[in-house]
C-alpha cells in the first residue's frame, strides 16, 4: 500500500505519543500535520463518543495570533460577522471571506483582550491572507503562528472528566466561552467548544512541553469513564451537519451558500472587505445551498470526490460527504443543491461510485 513519506513539512503534534501508543490506525493532512481519523473503526469510535468521553489530538486547528493596537480592526476586516459585541473570554464562529465573498476558512475566533485574539484555524493557510491584508492596509498589529496546539475533551462524559483535571470551575463555562485554569502550574485557556455535537472542550494547550503530560492526565483521571483516544468522527459530524472546509465548501462558495448566513451582519460589519459582494449575495439570494441528503440504499463508499446529484438528466448538486449511519440506518450526506431542488423531501438521484442511488433532500440535519 502506498505510504505518505514523513518530513518537517509534515509536522507531529505534542501528542503524537499519546496517538500512537492508542493505537491510530489513520490519518489526514489538515494544515501541514497529522490529524487522527480512526482508532478502532470509524462505526466503533462513533458509538464510544456517543455513549463516554473521548480525548482528541485537533493540534492541526493551528492559531493564528493577531495583536497590537489595530487587531480588533483587522478582524473584523476578516469576518462580515459583527464583532463589536464581543468580549474577553468569548469564542466566535466566524466566515471568512475573500473580496468576492468566498469563504476562506471558517474558523473560532477567541479574543483574549482588546488587543489579542487568536483564530483557531479550519484546513487552509490563513496565516498568509491575514498578513495580507495587514501590510496592505499598513496596520499596526503583529501577526504569527503561536505554540498553542488544541487538544479536545468531548463526548457525554466530558464534564466529569475535566472536572477531575481542573476542578469543578469547568462546569461553570458557557458554550463558547473560556476560563484560563490551571494545569501544573500553567495558564491554559479551556473553552466549551468542539466539533461534535456530544458537548465538551478545547483546552488550548500554550507550550508543546505539557501536551503529553496534560494527555497522560486526562488518560488517567478518566479509567472508569471509559475514556478513549478519539478523533473528529465523520459519521457523527454529518449528522449533526459540522461543515469540513475544503470538502463541504470552498472559496467558491459565500457563506449564504453554507447555511452560514446567521453568521453574517453584512449590514452592520463596516470594513469586512468582502462585505460589498456579500451585500449583493443577500438582496438576490443564493442559486444553491447545503442541504442535509438522505441516500437510499446500501451503505456508500467512502466521499473522496464530489458525486454528482441529479433529477432526470438535470445536474442539480453535487454530494460532498457521506457515511452509512448506524443510528438511523440509513446513509447521511451533506450537498451542495440548487434552489431548484433543495426544498424538503424533495426526491433526487446520487451517482455514487458503485451505481446510482435514489436520495431525499431534508432541511435540517439528524441532530
């Protein structure tokens, strides 16, 4: 079989130990590192984060650090979401766009003072579009790459499980809120986020030195929680309609297109530099947008490329992810449709690698 060939290019994470010795049996590339996609089967994991707790190596949402006196500016030249009612100790889902509209990444931005924020990066080199548009707008703001490596905590037993590493103050955090606790004498920032629908935390871990000792922790405080490594589960994020930049949409695409337009105060977020384009995009409305799929029929092979959807001899979508769902027996997909056909229950056909298959269109996704 063939084999990824492993260089500095290709980066490990402080846990990358822990990963291992669990038993990793995949990985992707997501912002030039390794990120786990399966331990023991994609079906086995899936249940495990349904029913415990499990622990994630997400090192690869890297950060990119904007401070200085013109940070807060320059994000929200970043987002056509409003930032002005945000404060410290708050993480926001954020669209980014390009001067056209299209996303860039679509990221958690968590701001740490007036003057600091870190956006926690989806799979794209943002780094380089943020310096961008700071040096052409000459804004006085430094910009880097911090050592700060994300680790996850989520499943139903996660509360639990944090609670037995940095005390009970973690029960107290808000849904997209942080606290910085402590861990062996470090300030970490711990933010009740993730992508799952289970619940849990981020804990933004400042410093690889203590991934692996932080890992080794929660490993140990969680034994008879059934604690287990886990990874971003595919089955349960189209589920629960988690959106995968550079699968489910690309710079091709506005946030309107993604279901994203709840995120978007295009009207209010003066000096987005895509706020123009998208201001058009809101008075005509979006031609296609995802759509939660329902694909009749065997189970589907894994979405590496995009299946087209189809009514008749009409092109009218296109599938850009999908899994058999154990939970509601049936395949799940997430597709991009136009506004001809994406009204619920609308019947369409998927050519799937194996044949075609009948598919329904739904407006909202299974949980």
């Amino acid at each position: 079989m063939p084999q990824i060939a492993l260089s500095r290019r290709l980066r490990r994470t402080p846990f990358s130990e822990g990963v291992e010795a669990a038993g990793v049996k995949g990985y992707t590339v997501y912002n030039h590192m390794l990120l786990p996609t399966v331990f023991r089967s994609i079906a086995e994991d899936y249940h495990h984060l349904k029913q415990a707790v499990q622990v994630w190596d997400v090192a690869c949402e890297r950060q990119v650090e904007i401070r200085g006196p013109d940070a807060a500016r320059l994000m929200q030249m970043l987002t056509p979401r409003d930032l002005r009612p945000m404060v410290p100790g708050q993480c926001y889902y954020v669209p980014i766009v390009d001067e056209t509209g299209g996303m860039l990444n679509d990221p958690v931005a968590v701001k740490l003072d007036e003057d600091r924020w870190w956006i926690s990066i989806a799979d794209s080199d943002l780094l380089f579009w943020v310096k961008g548009i700071a040096q052409g707008y000459r804004l006085d703001v430094l910009i880097d790459e911090p050592d700060v490596s994300p680790l996850a905590v989520q499943g139903p037993k996660a509360d639990d499980l944090m609670a037995r590493v940095f005390g009970d103050a973690v029960r107290d955090i808000r849904f997209f809120r942080f606290k910085r606790l402590q861990f062996q004498g470090r300030s970490l920032v711990v933010a009740r986020s993730g992508y799952s629908k289970q619940g849990g935390f981020e804990i933004y871990v400042e410093g690889g030195d203590i991934g692996m000792p932080l890992w080794n922790a929660l490993m140990e405080a969680g034994r008879d929680l059934d604690v287990h490594a886990g990874c971003p589960n595919l089955i349960e994020r189209i589920e629960g309609g988690l959106l995968s930049y550079g699968n489910d949409m690309t710079d091709d695409n506005t946030p309107h297109e993604c279901g994203l337009g709840r995120f978007c105060n295009t009207t209010t977020a003066i000096g987005c530099v895509g706020r123009d384009a998208l201001l058009r995009v809101v008075k005509e409305g979006p031609v296609q947008q995802i759509r939660p799929v329902e694909i009749h029929g065997p189970a589907v092979p894994p979405c590496d490329r995009l299946w087209p959807v189809m009514a008749g001899a009409a092109h009218v979508g296109n599938i850009s992810s999908a899994a058999w769902s154990p939970d509601h027996g049936t395949n799940v997909a997430i597709g991009m449709i136009r506004m001809t056909h994406w009204d619920a229950f609308t019947e369409v056909d998927v050519l799937t690698p194996t044949g075609v298959q009948a598919a329904t269109v739904y407006e909202t996704f299974w949980t």
